[in-house]
C-alpha cells in the first residue's frame, strides 16, 4: 500500500506506539503531552546530537545531523538524529561529493538499553525510509545510549522489518479510526510522562469506583 503525504504519521511516533499504545494515542490523536525529568532529559541529548553543522566531512565520512526523511509505503516521515555516510565502493552518490557513499542511522537515546525493540523499531524505520529515498540497502545502524554512553549496533533484520509493518499499519487504522486504546497498568507506567493525563488506575478491575478515585486523585 502505498500512503499520501496528508496521511502519513510521525516517525517518532513508532516509539511511542510500541512502549505503550495508548500513551501512542494520547500524544498523537489527542494531542496530550506532559514533561518530567526522563522527557526533559532526552530533549537535551537529542539537542546535543543536532549541535553542530547541519553537514560535517571527516575523511571518508559524512554526517547528516536532522536529516528529513519520509516513506510512502509505511506512510510516515520524520528526522534522523544523524546519519553517517560511510566511503563505500557499494554506496549510493551524494550531491556535491564524488565516490560513493552508504548509510548508516544512529538514533540518540536517554538512559540504557531496553529489553523491548521500542527504540530498535524507530530506528529501523529510519532506515526503511533511507532506503526509499536513496534505493540502497541498509544492514545495520546504531542506538546511542546516554547512560553508559556507548552505542548498541542493530541489525535490521526480517522480523524486525516485519514488526516494523505491522505497528505502523496498526498505528495507521487507529489513526484514522480517532481511537484510543484503553490503558493497560504494568512497570512501564511509573517512567511515563503523561501517567496522570492517562489514569491507568481507572481501568483498574477493582471495587473502587470512578467518582472515588477522581476525588481521591484532586485531594
């Protein structure tokens, strides 16, 4: 299937989606959003991977900071932290520079790894958009971690690629649907931002009713 430009979502979204869905819909289709430390936190990592040139030469490498990318088969466009552009005999040509050149993402995160592909997923994302863009084939790329500041290199892989299609598909028909997911507590709710937006306590199975709780909660 192949998206408009007026549907397409936001690339940054794909991350939002898979660490919670409703947290996803909340930001995207309700338009809410909340600020606390981990937010306010990555805002400034992703601020220092964007300080510098927009363009940057070093040897037989080339760097992109903020670079716009978009694909109309999964329908999203967004912005890569950075891309590096690596000398290769098996690269695609860039405007302005001789020889060839390949791609490489590198997405900046706050904190340390994660066990769930939520980062990996926006990242692989970018890398499916690069490739529409510039026809070439991406293997790998690369998550920056603030905490131990080092970088975890990620395969994109065919499951990947394949969860990849199948979020944002799913992302797409709530979209249009204007559907917000029901919340779902778990560990996941005390490090999200708009946990007091969401109420995940209100779809809690338990006697306490709603007036109760939104009595308990403006006290």
């Amino acid at each position: 299937m192949i998206y408009e430009e007026e549907d397409y979502l936001l690339l940054s979204g794909i991350q939002h989606y898979a660490f919670c869905p409703r947290q996803w819909a909340l930001i995207h289709i309700e338009d809410q959003w909340n600020e606390n430390y981990l937010t306010t936190g990555g805002r400034l990592l992703h601020s220092k991977a964007h300080n510098g040139e927009s363009v940057e030469k070093r040897g037989n490498l080339i760097i992109f900071r903020g670079l716009k990318v978009r694909s109309s088969e999964l329908g999203i466009s967004g912005e890569c932290d950075i891309v590096e552009f690596h000398k290769s005999h098996d690269g695609v040509s860039l405007h302005g520079y001789s020889d060839l050149w390949s791609p490489y993402p590198v997405e900046y995160k706050r904190g340390k790894s994660k066990l769930d592909d939520c980062d990996r997923l926006q990242l692989c994302a970018q890398a499916v958009c690069l490739e529409e863009m510039l026809c070439v084939k991406i293997e790998n790329g690369a998550l920056f971690y603030g905490e131990p500041r080092r970088r975890e290199v990620v395969a994109f892989t065919l499951e990947l690629r394949t969860t990849l299609k199948d979020t944002v598909t799913t992302m797409h028909q709530l979209f249009m649907q204007k559907y917000t997911p029901k919340a779902v507590k778990g560990k996941y709710c005390k490090s999200c931002s708009i946990k007091e937006l969401c109420l995940p306590n209100l779809g809690k199975a338990d006697k306490t009713s709603v007036k109760r709780y939104m009595e308990a909660h403006l006290e």
